[in-house]
C-alpha cells in the first residue's frame, strides 16, 4: 500500500487532519471525477441517456462488491443509504406477535428504534445478548439464547457507531447456522475498513453504507442477500417494479437476485461513484488497508494511553479504527474547541446514539476520532499533542 500515492489522490486530506471516516469521509479523486463528470454529462443530455450511456459501469458495481464481500453478483442490491438497506432486509421478514429478535446492547441506534417499532405495531419481543465486563459477547449465553427463544431474526451491529467494538461477528453467524436462523448485520462501520467476507459471516442479510470507511459518496448503499434468503422468497415489504414484474391485473413475478430489494429510481452519477470507490478499496486490497489501519490504531491508542487524564472508552479484545474517549479536566465541548482550533476533523457521540452503552460507562457522550488508511501516524502524533492541552 504507497501511502503517499493515496494521500495524493485524496485531495481532502492537505489542508487538514481529517479523522472523520466513521462519520463521512473524505472521497478518492477517482470517486469525485466520477461524481462530478457524470452530473456535468447530466445536465447536457438528461438523467435517462446517461443511464443508457453508463449502463457497463452501472453494472459493474455489482461485480466489484460482490468481490469486496465474496459473494455472486446477484446476492447484491444497490440502495441509498445503510438504513435503506436494513429496514428492507427487515421488511423482508414477516414478523407475528411473540416472536422474538435477538440483538445486542451495541447495535445501532436507528436498528434499536426498528425493533421498538415492530414490538409497538406487531408485539414482537427485543431480546439483548449479554455482554462480558471486557465489552465482547458472551458467546456461551448467546447459544443459550438462541436455543430458549429460537429467535425469527438475529440483529448484529458489526462495529457500533459509539465505540471502537468489534463484534463477533462470525461467531454469532456459525450460531445462527446451526440453528437456522435469519441473521441480519448491520456492517456500515466494518465495509471499507475491515475485511468483511459474507461467507465467513454466515449471514443472510449485510448493510452497508458508501460514504464512510468505504469513502464513497452520500446517498449510497447496498444490500447483500444470501442465497438462501432469496430461494426462501424473502423480498422486501413495499416491492416496485425493479423488485418484480407486473405481470397481469393482479399478480407479479419476483425478480429471482437481490435486485428486488431495489426501487427502480436512483442516481445514475451515484451509483457510478459508488462502483469507483468499491473498485478503489479492492484496488488498495481490503487486507492492506485492515492491516495499516491495525498499526496505525494501535500506536494511537497507545500514544493517547499517556496523555494525561484522558479516558480511552472502547472496550472488547478486537477494536477499530473507531476511537472514543473523554477527559478529566475537559468537556466535550472543550476537547471539540481544542481539535477544531487545530484543524481536526471529529465526531461527537452523545447518549441518544449509545443509551445502553455510555450509562455503564458512566458518560453522557465522547469524542469520536475514526482515521483511516490515509492518514499517517504523523498526523495521529501531532493531535496526541493536541490533547496534551
Ligand atoms: C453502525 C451504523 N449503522 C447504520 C448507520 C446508518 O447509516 P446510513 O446513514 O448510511 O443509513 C450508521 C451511521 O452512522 C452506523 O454507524
């Protein structure tokens, strides 16, 4: 991996210590030609001929990230957001009062309020894996959960929005295997940053979003489905005509790939963005990047482990390039005062995003740092000393 070349081809990251990919982050070049080149040719010839024009690279896209995630082309569906993604996938299961979804007291904000929502409308039941003091799963009492309730769905959040967590989440897919469960993770914060192989997983649904560690533009998504989601005939709640054909007065044909978890309408320049920062992190080469980012984290951590009243929050065996942290003689407010004099680009997670996480930790929010492969242990240094304030 030639981290200078990188950086060369992020014109972002000159002017700034950009430490915000959990968040958004900061496109290739490749990927905002793309954007803007299409959207140029757009506004000359209308959204339908540049659709025709592109349609090679429009299909692409499935190609490159079924390479990312080692899956068939027809396992993926393109969508606009991870949410978009994930309340399909959901959609997708024909929930009945009683029955059960078993997820973690780390899963993403927006998935706990889906699950709130299926139990008001439809009287299904949230059950919470236990989590060890060390912040992993408690993998034995999964099992055991599992076997008591026979849940219709696992919900797993790979990496949380809120902290440095990895989650098993392999483990948990051999759970689900064996007792042939729905399995369903959310991996907007691990695609782009770690390698994530859907065959390893086991699962039969994968979210993800394009604009954060993948550095794809806004707007973007997509879905995996396995196989045997799709034989089973699972297909989102509200289908249109790209998830089905019309094909008499009363009745459709579902579209046999993934692509029935689609709507028909998108953006063309998008989704062709999209394919070009896909192609780019297979380009890097998905174990590079988890090997740098590894290196890079754990030096930082390391480094911030000495900086005077500064709490690193992250807890499990296996954490990311999601850093949180709060200090003693500093608010929040402070920190964000300090890092934003300094031209450091950040998160702040407050206790809306982590109510069952921060409350152990006995925090209302932290600082959220999340580097990615181009930034430099240079620059991680110099906001080290940043902090030392
Ligand atoms: C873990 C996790 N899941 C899902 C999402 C939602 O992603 P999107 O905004 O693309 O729907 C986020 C966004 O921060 C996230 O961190």
């Amino acid at each position: 991996m030639d981290i200078n070349t990188i950086r060369k081809e992020t014109r972002g990251c000159t002017d700034k210590i950009f430490l915000n990919s959990a968040g958004s982050s900061l496109v290739t070049d490749t990927v905002f030609d793309i954007m803007m080149n299409s959207l140029t040719e757009e506004a000359r010839i209308g959204g339908y001929a540049l659709a025709s024009l592109n349609q090679e690279g429009i299909d692409d896209f499935y190609a490159e990230t079924a390479k990312l995630l080692n899956c068939r082309l027809e396992n993926i569906a393109f969508q606009t957001s991870a949410t978009d993604a994930y309340a399909k996938a959901i959609s997708s299961i024909e929930f009945k009062t009683g029955d059960v979804i078993l997820t973690t007291d780390d899963d993403y904000v927006s998935n706990q309020i889906s699950f709130l929502s299926l139990k008001k409308r439809f009287g299904i039941k949230i059950i919470r894996a236990v989590t060890r003091s060390d912040g992993d799963l408690d993998l034995v009492a999964f099992e055991e959960l599992v076997k008591e309730h026979q849940p219709k769905l696992v919900a797993l959040t790979h990496i949380p929005t809120s902290s440095g967590l990895v989650q098993a989440a392999e483990e948990v897919g051999a759970i689900c295997r064996k007792y042939n469960t729905w399995y369903l993770v959310d991996a907007c914060q691990s695609v782009g940053q770690l390698v994530v192989d859907v065959q390893k997983i086991g699962c039969d649904f994968l979210a993800a979003t394009g604009r954060k560690f993948l550095r794809g533009p806004r707007g973007t998504g997509f879905l995996y489905v396995s196989d045997r989601a799709l034989e089973a005939g699972l297909a989102p709640l509200i289908i249109d005509m790209i998830g089905a054909e019309w094909t008499s007065a009363d009745d459709y044909k579902l579209e046999p790939t993934a692509k029935r978890f689609e709507f028909w309408e998108s953006s063309i320049a998008g989704r062709l963005a999209l394919k070009e920062a896909v192609k780019y992190a297979n380009h890097v080469g998905m174990a590079n990047i988890q090997e740098y980012n590894a290196g890079l984290m754990a030096q930082f951590r390391n480094q911030l482990k000495q900086v005077k009243g500064l709490n690193l929050q992250d807890r499990g065996t296996q954490l990311s390039n999601i850093l949180t942290f709060t200090m003693d003689q500093h608010t929040t407010e402070e920190i964000a005062q300090q890092l934003r004099e300094h031209h450091v680009y950040f998160s702040i997670t407050s206790l809306c995003s982590a109510r069952i996480d921060f409350p152990k930790k006995n925090i209302e929010s932290a600082v959220r740092l999340s580097p990615h492969y181009f930034n430099t242990p240079e620059e991680l240094e110099k906001v080290v000393t940043i902090l030392d304030f």
